[in-house]
C-alpha cells in the first residue's frame, strides 16, 4: 500500500490526471460499445420516435459549446479594435496578431482562487452567475442562423426572447446584493433599473414590426424579408424608427457603453462583479459577451434580414461527382497535395533567401490548405443554401458587434438619471409613436 | 453634538473595540447591526471635532461608502468617504495622508540646492511650476537676477510642462466620464512632450531642471528639433482630441451644469487658477502680478462665466493654445547670454523672509521661504492649488450622483502629490 | 515695491502692527498679535480701498523661540503680495484665532497647521489631523521634533533597528535651530 501511496506522490500534476483519466476513459468508451452492441436498435428507435427532441437537444449542445468560441472571437475582437482606436497595438504576442489571448483569458480565469467573501450569502452568490449565463444561452434558442439551422422555432419566438432576456435583472441583482459590498448593491440596482426601464422601449419597438410580419416566429419573419432578395426588403427600411429604437435599447440591454454604469470602472470599481474572481467573473464576462453578440444577432434577424443576402445571386450550381474520376480520384488524392505544397513553397524559397526549405514546405502547406478551404467553402456555399445563409448571418451580425466596439472606444457613458430619463422620456414615446403609425398604415392601407 | 476641543498632543483612542464596546451601540442613527460595524468606515474612536461628528451620524436611508485608496479613478492615493442617499451624495470627507512625504521637513535638512529634487515630486505632472517658485523665493532671498535668456528657458519650458499637464487633464477628465479613447490620446501626445524636455533637461518627468539663478542646462540641438517637429502638428493633434469630445452630446450633457461654482464661492474657497477663471474672475498671475518675462510676452487669459466641468474644460483647452503662442514668441525672441547668474558654491542667503507665486497649471504654486543664514533653509512651505481645490470638491459635490463625484473631481484637476506634499 | 500701501497700512492700522510695514521686492509684511487676527483681516479684506479677496497661504512658522502663523494675501489695489504674520505664540500652547469665517477654503489649511505644529485655531470646525494618522502623538515641522523619539512612539515601536538605535533616555537632542525670521 506504501509503495503505491509513494509511486503516486512521485507523479507530477499531469501525470496524476492522466493516471486517472486514462482508465476512466477506457471504462466509458468499453461501456459505451457494448451498449450500443446490445441494445443499439432499441435506442435507435427511441431516438427516430422523438426525433424533434433529439434535434432541439443537439442544436442546444451545439450552441452551448459554440457559446465560449464566440465570445472568444469577440473579445479578442473589442481588445483588438479598441486598441486599434486608441492607436495603441494591442494584444500581440499570444498567437498571429494575438488571436490566441481569449483563450488564455479562459485559461487564467480557470485558474484564478474562487472564494467566496466572508459575509456574502453562498448560495445567491454562487447562483448568480449562473442565471446570468443560462439566461443568455437559453435566448439563443430561437435565432434562426441559417435556413433549417435554428434549435426551436416556437410561433411566440419574439415573445420568448424578451421574456428570458429579462430574466437576467433577476440574476444581476442577485450578483449584486449576495456579494456583501456596497458597489455590487449600487451596481446591481442601477442595473435592475436599466434594463427594466429599456425592456419596455426594446418590447414595443418590435410590436410594429411584428404587426407587419403577422407572426411572432422568428423563423418567419426571416423567410418574410428574403422575398425579392433585395436588401430593401428588410423590415429596417419598413420600420426606420422601429430598428432605430430598438438599436439603442438593445445597447442599454447589453450594458454596453453608453449604457455601461452597471460595470462602470472609473465610479464603482467593477459593479455587480466586483467581488466574483475566477471562473463566476469569467461567467459573467461570457455572459456579457454572448450578450452583445445575441442582441446583435436579434437585430439582425428582426431588422435586417437574418440570413439573406443584400443582393440576389444567379442560380448557379456547382455539381461535384467525384466518383466518375474512378481510379483517376485516388491518384488526384496523392498528387495534388504534394504538387500543391511544393507549388506554393515555390515562391517563398526561391524570392526569399532567409526561409529554410522546410519552412518553405510548411508555409507552402499552409497555404495550400487555406486555398482548397476556400475552395471548398465557395462550392458550399453556392450547393448549400444553409451555408450561404450562414455566411451573411454571421457577417451582419459581426458587423453590428463592430458597431458595439467601436461605440465603446468612442463615447463617454450617460448617467444614471439621464439614462433614465431618455428611456422613459423620449424611447418610450417615440416607440408608441411607431406603433400607432404603423397600425394606421396597416389599418389604412388594407383596406379593401 | 458637543463642540470637541482638540487636545494638546494627536489623540490617541484605542485601536479596537472589543465586541460590545463601540460606541455607536447606543445610537439607533449610526448602524444597522452591531456586527456590521466592523465593515462601516466610520473611525473606531469618538468624534474629534463638531464636523467629524456631524458628518459621521447617519440620517434616514443614508449610507457611508467608501472610496478607498485603492481606486480605478481617484488622482492617486486619496480615500474619500461618502454619505449616500441611495445615488445621492450628501456629504464627503477626504481622507488625506497616503502619499505624505514629509518635503517640509526633509528640506530643513538639505543644502538650497538639494530641494529642487525634493520639491520636484510634489506635483508630479508639472514638476518644472514645482520648482520655479521655490527657486524664484530663494532669488528674492538672495537679491539675484536671473540673466533674460535663462528667463526664456524657464518660460519656454514652463509652457510646455503647462500643455502636458493640460493634455492629461483631458484624458483623465474623458476617462472618468467613461471615455476610453482620449486618455491615450492625450498619453501620446504627452510623451511627445515629455521626450522634448527629457532632451533638454535629462528627465522625462521629475526634472530638476531650475537652478537658483538660472536654469541647468542651454537649449540644445535635439531639444529644438523635437520642439519643432512637434510645433507643426500640435494643434491638429489637440484638436483631434478635442473633436472627439467638444461636439459629442453625451460629453456635453454630462459636464454641463456639473459643479457649478460662482465667483464669491470660488473667492471664499481660495481657488485659483483654470477653476476661478471659469466663474469668470480674470485672476491670473502672469498678468495680476507679473514675474519673470511675461509682461514683454502677447498672450490672452481665456475666461468662461458658467463655471460648471464643461467650462473648466474648454477653458484649458484654450489655454493650451496660448501657450503655443507663448512659445511661439519665446523662441522668436530668445535671447543670447548666459543661462546661470554667479553665485558662490555654497548658498548661504542673509537672514530674511520670502514668498513668490508662479501661475501652474493648477493655480498659483507658492513657496514661503525663510532663511536663518545657514546653508540650510530654516522653513519652506509650499502651498499647492490641488489642495484648496481638493476642498473645494467637498463644497461642490453634495446633491450630485455618485457617478459625478469623479467627474467634479476631475475637472477640478488635482494632483494628490501636490496635496499631499 | 509700493510704498504707498505701507503707509495704508500704517494709518489704517497704527498700533495693532508689531513694528513698522517693512518691504522687499514684491512684498509688504506686518506684524500683528494672534487676538487682532480677525479684526485685522476682515478689515484687509472688506474695506474696499484695502480689498485683499485672495488668501494665498497660510503658514505656520516655528521660529525656535515662538511660533508664527503666516498670510499671504493678494489685492487688485496694489502690486505687491502682502505678508500677515501673527506672532508671538508661545510655544507650549499656541493658540490664534481662524480665518474660516471669511475664507471657508482656509479650513484646511488650519487643519495642516495644526497637524504640522500643534498650533490650535479657535473658531475651525474640523480641526483634526490632516495628513498623519489620527492617532500620532508628534508635531512633525515642530523643531523640537526628535525622530527617534516619534518613532519609538509608533506602533512598530522599538522593533525595527531603526526605531531602537537611539532610546529616548540616553539620546543627545539636537540643537533647537532659532531664528529671528
């Protein structure tokens, strides 16, 4: 017993994780096979029964594990861009041009010590970042991201939306008053405050729209923009004062700046956040994040198109068979990486005395692959409707987190009592204004 | 509460309270729970003054926050406890002392010369106003004329270190408003400065450039190329830094009407400088009592009359751009000569008492002098504007948010170095 | 170096000045006791041929044999800087009327006063130390302030070498600097 209790202390860290992980493993995997040896039909039939439920639950997982990837790309993206504002560089070292840094931010905030402050209540403060990012995760559910690639589409999907986006008040208060600090509780209620008082302008905004559409299904009010496949069809040229209000009541739901008080740093330290470390912090920072690319995302689909191009493309299709070739595919296969990668090397060994040829076969590779992915992308995006829809969904809706970024390296932030006032002074009365223009239009213009 | 007469000695309370003992116990105003004392910032020890004890008994629905001296945005070390009806501020009380360094008295034992090094760190930013007044008194001290070319240097350079300090006023103003972009900007456009005077002094920020009688060192080659490359971009730079901010509604609306301040207040609060020129006092010193070279120099005083943030400002911002045309004619009108007077080696002035007053970017930067004819100075007191304005924050900042107490203290300007001396 | 505003000085305020108005340079000084500190500075700044609104400094000054408290005022009547002393504090308890009644920004300069050398100001409502802890025991700028006394005072009292090379029993105290300033 001794002398397994000393081989286990002479283990370094990883060799411990992997001493435990590996049989662990090879259980699971054994387990999982004769599983599915023994009892595969019965489970296959189970499955193609509750067909819908399997799909919702893989596109839920798909999200969930998505989620992470997304923020990372857009916090490299607000580091990267606000530094470029500030003409400063930026993240530069972690990867080409930085790109890395997000995943070593989720590395560090892994590693950081989780504690809990002495008289902070343990459950609330544990829970709260937890709201915050299921919330988040659960309102991306009904973003339809292509056509086909949308995990529910419920007939109330607007309704839904605002309903669990709002469920994130109920989690930042929760962060801010279980946290024990003064500058959590200020945090968190003027939080509460903001996005109650911005719910109402975002909600009303979208009722005119939904008017014109009929229908509360995001799904269909995407198919109802893709009509002539202009970008006029959008229903932000239908309704300019509805995208407009909802545009900046959007920001102020994000806590993004101009509305950022809850994370103000230069009055209260972090908000709600200050006394989270560790991963709850780096929960609420996805959350933040997915937050802003979700917000964007639902300006997207609602106001500008969601996955339809701006222009009509030609129909054109692009058949690929590579079983004709025969024989010939096989030899394609071994030759045309090889002519490729030495094709491309070509260039950088002859005109560039300083690589190595190695280095030349490498980046000759490299090459060569970003050139049949592209390839390849192009053909799937001409055969493949879903990837094309995909492709401009993603492009709006990474355009608009632009535009949340460089507002953020651009403007000072309001004061609560302004923030207040001009949601309730003016975006309130001017979203009813909408409303009532738009149900006269409607009321008018269809009239038999 | 009863008027608390300081006692002879510093007070000396206990320094815990075992549980039970504190006491605010038995005042339903103080505290919600017994416990929760511990977290308040209320001091463990009795009131020591009617103002302590007014400010440190709790009215209806107040709360005490503190900012500490750990702090995103207060100018440096300085803790400012708050009273706080919900975002209402009601009353503060500046807590001073973190970056106390004892000048004063380190420069009772140190030669004349040695205290431009002490005196450099006061205020920080402007390290070249920190040393010219106590330089000037020793001049008077010692009935010594500075030759004209070293009183062209001390004012070319002296408007530069003005800029520098003008521009990071900016970024700092901008930042606690919640701009992330003109403090870098600013940033950049002070370290072009800072490399333009390191060239000539051989420091980037604490100068010890001044000497008693003239200045360290002559204008050199790399000084006068850096200065003019930068002269023909200055003002595109500033006014970039300025359009992001001047015409932007959200800046606007949040400076304007904060921290108004009136003449007779700013008068009776002793303000000086940018902050009493925006109520519309013309008082400025190169032209109220003017030293060195100023009266042959052509340069306006910018005065505002709404005396909130935003006319504090744009006010120095103006003054940014008379001091490029200050420098403009210093470097018209240099003359030649020596930069140093003679003096003996060791200074050992007679007897006597002496203050002068420089216009800093803050306000007037004063140093008292007081020789006993030793080569030591008897008595050097130093008086900073950052402190008086810091004061004067306490004055304006009730009734406004939380989200302005950074924002008032900002446009004010202070520099705790210069506070806390 | 404006003469004529000796002389205001002289008739306006005749026997309350310790000595005549002397000047150098760019300044005036008189001397007044600490009781006609009020009287004589409201006066300096109410009347409106005399009209010195801007209080500059206020210093305190410990001469060795008695302690001073120094003003600087400024005035759009005359060129010069005009130098209030208020001597005569007896070193044990100094005492001077404030000044916040008219300047309310003086407060802390009062407050550094008293914190740097024990000299109380009657009539300040927050006249606590300023920039020393509140519970330090020393008048710091004093010259009778001893450094290895004060710091076997502090809380790490006698445990650092420095605040044990020299114990207060067997320790020289330096020579009061004096002067006549």
């Amino acid at each position: 017993m001794t002398a397994l209790a000393r081989t286990w202390d002479q283990l370094t860290l990883p060799g411990k994780a992997l001493l435990i992980l590996i049989p662990l493993l090879a259980v699971l995997t054994t387990g999982l096979l004769v599983t599915i040896l023994l009892f595969g039909q019965q489970i296959l039939d189970i499955l193609i029964d509750n067909l819908p439920i399997v799909r919702f639950v893989f596109a839920a997982s798909v999200l969930l594990l998505l989620a992470p990837l997304i923020a990372f790309v857009i916090i490299y993206m607000e580091m990267k861009i606000i530094a470029l504002m500030n003409l400063r560089i930026g993240p530069d070292r972690v990867g080409p041009w930085g790109s890395l840094l997000s995943t070593v931010h989720g590395l560090k905030v892994l590693m950081k010590e989780d504690f809990t402050p002495t008289r902070a209540d343990p459950v609330v403060f544990t829970w709260a970042p937890v709201v915050v990012f299921s919330t988040m995760a659960l309102s991306a559910l009904v973003i339809p991201f292509a056509p086909g690639l949308f995990a529910q589409d419920f007939h109330l999907g607007v309704l839904y939306f605002f309903a669990i986006g709002g469920m994130t008040v109920v989690g930042l208060l929760m962060g801010g008053w279980a946290s024990f600090n003064k500058y959590s509780l200020l945090g968190g209620i003027r939080s509460a405050a903001q996005i109650i008082s911005y719910e109402i302008p975002l909600t009303l905004s979208v009722v005119g729209l939904v008017m014109l559409a009929g229908t509360m299904s995001l799904n269909t009010i995407v198919l109802q923009q893709s009509g002539s496949g202009w970008f006029t069809d959008w229903y932000a040229f239908r309704q300019p004062l509805g995208f407009l209000i909802f545009a900046i009541a959007a920001t102020a739901e994000a806590n993004r700046t101009p509305f950022d008080l809850t994370e103000a740093d230069s009055e209260i330290v972090a908000g709600f956040a200050t006394e989270y470390s560790g991963m709850r912090f780096g929960f609420f920072f996805f959350a933040e994040y997915i937050g802003v690319f979700i917000v964007s995302a639902l300006t997207v689909v609602l106001f500008l198109g969601g996955w339809t191009a701006p222009f009509p493309f030609p129909h054109i299709s692009w058949e690929v068979n590579p079983g004709t070739l025969g024989i010939g595919l096989l030899l394609l296969v071994m030759i045309v990486p090889v002519l490729g990668t030495l094709l491309f090397a070509l260039p950088f060994y002859l005109f560039r005395s300083q690589t190595r040829w190695w280095v030349a076969l490498i980046l000759g590779f490299v090459l060569f692959n970003v050139v049949v992915g592209g390839l390849f992308g192009l053909w799937a995006y001409i055969n493949f409707d879903w990837v094309a829809g995909l492709f401009w969904f993603l492009a709006k809706t990474f355009g608009l987190v632009f535009l949340f970024v460089w507002m953020r390296g651009t403007l000072p932030r309001v004061r609560i009592d302004q923030l207040m006032g001009f949601a309730w002074k003016w975006l309130l009365p001017a979203a009813l204004l909408n409303l009532f223009v738009t149900a006269l239009a409607i009321m008018v213009i269809d009239q038999p | 509460m009863a008027t608390v007469t300081p006692p002879r000695t510093g007070d000396a309370p206990p320094r815990t309270f075992p549980k039970g003992t504190h006491p605010s116990e038995d005042d339903p105003n103080v505290l919600l729970e017994d416990d929760y004392a511990f977290y308040e910032p209320i001091p463990p020890y009795p009131p020591r003054t009617e103002r302590e004890a007014e400010f440190y008994t709790l009215g209806d629905g107040e709360m005490f926050l503190n900012m500490g001296p750990q702090h995103p945005s207060t100018h440096g070390v300085l803790r400012v406890v708050l009273k706080l009806d919900g975002e209402r501020v009601v009353d503060i009380d500046p807590v001073l002392g973190y970056l106390h360094r004892g000048v004063e008295k380190l420069v009772e034992n140190a030669d004349y010369h040695q205290t431009i090094s002490q005196v450099d760190p006061l205020e920080y930013i402007s390290s070249l106003f920190c040393e010219w007044a106590p330089v000037e008194a020793y001049e008077r001290l010692l009935d010594v004329e500075v030759p004209r070319r070293a009183e062209y240097i001390r004012v070319l350079s002296g408007e530069l270190n003005r800029i520098a300090s003008h521009s990071l006023f900016l970024g700092w103003f901008a930042l606690d408003l919640g701009g992330l972009t003109p403090i870098l900007w600013s940033f950049i456009e002070r370290d072009e400065i800072v490399e333009m005077l390191a060239a000539l002094t051989g420091q980037r920020m604490l100068f010890n450039y001044f000497r008693i009688g003239g200045v360290n060192g002559d204008l050199n080659h790399e000084f006068m190329s850096r200065l003019g490359d930068w002269m023909s971009r200055a003002v595109v730079q500033i006014e970039a830094g300025e359009g992001l901010l001047n015409e932007n509604e959200i800046f606007t609306r949040r400076a304007s009407g904060l921290g108004v301040v009136d003449q007779a207040t700013a008068l009776r609060l002793c303000m000086t400088g940018a902050n009493l020129r925006a109520t519309g006092i013309p008082f400025d010193l190169r032209r109220a009592h003017p030293y060195s070279i100023y009266p042959e120099l052509d340069f306006d005083i910018p005065t505002r009359t709404e005396g909130d943030s935003l006319a504090r400002y744009l006010l120095r911002m103006e003054e940014i751009k008379q001091s490029l045309r200050i420098i403009d004619q210093c470097l018209e009108k240099m003359p030649d000569g020596p930069i140093m007077a003679k003096l003996p080696r060791l200074i050992r002035p007679r007897p006597g008492r002496a203050w002068a007053a420089v216009e800093g970017p803050r306000g007037i930067y004063g140093a008292y002098a007081i020789s006993d004819g030793t080569d030591q100075p008897f008595r050097l007191k130093i008086h900073d504007p950052s402190f008086i304005h810091l004061q004067a924050v306490g004055a304006l900042l009730p009734g406004n948010l939380l989200a302005d107490t950074m924002a008032i203290m900002a446009s004010l300007d202070p520099v705790m170095g210069g506070v806390d001396k | 170096m404006d003469r004529a505003l000796a002389r205001r000085l002289e008739a306006r305020f005749g026997t309350a000045l310790h000595g005549p108005a002397r000047q150098r340079h760019d300044q005036t000084e008189i001397r007044i006791g600490a009781g006609d500190v009020q009287d004589t500075l409201r006066a300096l700044h109410d009347e409106p041929d005399l009209a010195f609104t801007i209080l500059a400094d206020l210093a305190g000054v410990d001469t060795g044999t008695e302690m001073q408290v120094v003003y600087h005022l400024w005035s759009a009547t005359t060129t010069d800087w005009l130098r209030v002393i208020a001597e005569g504090l007896s070193r044990d308890d100094p005492r001077v009327p404030s000044v916040t009644f008219l300047w309310p920004g003086a407060e802390w300069m009062e407050r550094e006063t008293y914190d740097m050398f024990g000299i109380t100001f009657e009539g300040n409502r927050d006249l606590r130390r300023i920039y020393m802890p509140p519970d330090y025991t020393s008048f710091p700028l004093r010259k009778d302030f001893y450094l290895p006394d004060d710091a076997a005072r502090s809380p790490g009292a006698g445990v650092r070498h420095v605040e044990r090379t020299h114990s207060p029993v067997d320790a020289a105290p330096g020579v009061l600097r004096q002067t006549k300033a």
